[in-house]
C-alpha cells in the first residue's frame, strides 16, 4: 500500500515524509519540490510553472498527473511509495487513483492536522536551504543548513502574506473534498500535527502501523 500525506501548508508533511520515508524504506515523490526543480532546470515549462508557484496558484491538473504519471511508471512494483503535495484536487485524485491501480497499487491517506493560524505562522518563519533544498522550522536558530552547511532563506512564496493565503484557501476549497473521499473510503488516519516533531511522528507509526509492516 502506498501513502498518501495530506496536510496543510506547514504541517510538516516534508518533515515526516522524510523520516517515514527513511526509516520504513519508502520512495518518497514531494510535488512541490518536482515542481522547484523544473523551475531551477530553467526550461520553457519551468518558467511557465515558476510564476504560477510564486503567486500561490495551484499548477494545472495536466501538468500535474504528467509529472507523476512519469515518476510511478518508473518504480518498481514491490517498491512503496510516500506521495507530498498530491494530490490537492478532485480531478488529481482521479487521475492518480486510476494510475495507482492500472499499476497494480493502491494508496491510502494519513492527515497532519494543524489550524490556519498555525499554518500562517509556521510559513512566515520557515527557511529553506538554498543548496539542498531542506525545509528548516522558525525555532530552528542557525544560520546555517543543518543538513549541508548551506545559505538558506525564505521561499518566495512564503514572503508574500497574499500568495500565503491563496495556498491555504486552495487546500481548504480544492484539497478537502479530497480528504473526505480518502475518509469515506475508511482509507485515511488523522493526527494532531500541533505537538513537536517526535511525537509527530510517533503518532504517525503508533496510529498507522499497518501501513509500515
Ligand atoms: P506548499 O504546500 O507550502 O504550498 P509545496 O512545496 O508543496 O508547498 O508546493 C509549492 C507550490 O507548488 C504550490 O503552492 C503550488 O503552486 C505548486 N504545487 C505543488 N503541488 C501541486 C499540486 N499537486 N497541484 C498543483 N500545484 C501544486
């Protein structure tokens, strides 16, 4: 079985997703980063993407599902793979789910809740690193990359209040109804995502334990 992270911006699904992913030997696909790389690669498509991604827009649908049809047709079948950042619509979840099973998969759903006002203050406080891309929290004082020694600095997109809103209205309009499918399905396991990271994550395996065996 596969999984599927859902949350809003700054739950912590990068975090997790790299424990879990880790720990459980996962491969884990995180969109935004998909995203932040052809955006780096500078092709005609990167350039298209990076002004939709500065502005806190989702990206088309048909972007989307090409890019993850490409990275699950390249995985093995015995391989699990941990998905952050899709899918956030309606029509992504089709198309992901159809592509899940035409491949002999499945998928299931795990939430890390947290409240918008939490989601705003984490975005605000939030570095990335410019080299290695790894995402550090506000209480994370160095100035430093913990992971390489890299600069880091805000996101872009997390520097404007306005695109910071249009992310979190997009989750909570077009992501939602996708969580609910996962729950009406009994295929999705919601966690406090307010506590500190280790007991993230150990809510995370405790609750969710037989999706790791
Ligand atoms: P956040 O969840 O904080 O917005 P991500 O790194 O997951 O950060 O995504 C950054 C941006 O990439 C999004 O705001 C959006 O523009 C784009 N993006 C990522 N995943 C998707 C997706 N599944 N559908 C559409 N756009 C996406």
């Amino acid at each position: 079985m596969d999984i599927i992270l859902f949350g809003m911006q700054g739950s912590g699904k990068g975090t997790q997703g790299k424990i879990l992913a880790q720990k459980f030997n996962l491969t884990s696909f995180d969109m935004g980063g998909a995203l932040r790389a052809m955006i780096a690669s500078g092709s005609d498509l990167g350039n298209k993407i990076k002004t939709i991604v500065e502005s806190g827009e989702l990206v088309s649908d048909d972007i989307i599902l090409e890019v993850i049809a490409d990275f699950v047709h390249k995985q093995s079948a015995d391989q699990r793979i941990l998905f952050d950042g899709i899918p956030r619509t309606m029509h992504q979840m089709t198309g992901l789910l159809e592509l899940l099973q035409v491949n002999g998969r499945d998928a299931f759903g795990l939430l890390i809740k947290i409240t918008e006002e939490e989601a705003v203050n984490r975005l605000t406080k939030r570095r990335i690193c410019v080299d290695c891309k790894t995402i550090h929290p506000g209480f994370y004082e160095g100035d430093a990359c913990k992971e390489c020694g890299g600069h880091l600095e805000s996101r872009k997109d997390d520097t404007d209040l306005g695109s910071i809103q249009k992310r979190i209205d997009a989750f909570k309009t077009e992501t939602t109804p996708v969580i609910q499918a996962f729950e009406a399905r009994d295929h999705l396991i919601t966690i406090d995502g307010q506590q500190d990271i280790e007991a993230v994550t150990k809510d995370l395996i405790d609750e969710a334990s037989h999706l790791f065996k």
